[in-house]
C-alpha cells in the first residue's frame, strides 16, 4: 500500500471512529487537523481568521505552524497518531 493510501485509510478509521475522536482533547484534535492539512495541501495557504474566529484561528495556527514539513513526513505523522489513538 502507498502512503498516500494508508493516509486516506487512517483518515476514514478517523471517521469511521468520530466519537472516539470527539472525547479527544482539544490540543489532539488540532494535532490531527494540522497533520491532516499538511499532509494534504502543503504549507497553509489561507489569510489567518480574524480575532473573534477562535476555533478558525486556532486551527490556522496549528496548520500554519507545521510550515515547512513536507507533505510526506506529515502523512507518516497523522498514519502514526492515528494508529496510535485508535489501534
């Protein structure tokens, strides 16, 4: 299997798993989201919400904040997590 295809799996176990996922704390659920947009799209690419967006501007920060990781070594990442969360 590639890892694009064990990326696209973790992320259905993830859904497939949503209320595990939502007894998560908030910190886990950004480290998941900021994984997953990495490894989906690269480098964040939207204009940063405004103050009053928290939940938007939290998780903009967490994506941004990975600026830099490729697209690979954020796929491997969320792969891991995953398994690690959910077995």
């Amino acid at each position: 299997m590639s890892l694009q295809e064990e990326f696209e799996a973790a992320a259905k176990k993830l859904e497939t798993n949503a209320s595990i996922a939502d007894s998560l704390s908030n910190e886990k659920k950004l480290e998941i989201y900021s994984l997953f947009k990495q490894g989906s799209f690269g480098d964040c690419n939207t204009s940063k919400p405004g103050m009053l967006d928290f939940k938007g501007k939290a998780k903009w920060e967490a994506w941004n904040a990975r600026k830099g990781q490729t697209q690979e070594d954020s796929q491997k990442a969320y792969i891991e997590l995953i398994n690690e969360l959910l077995g």
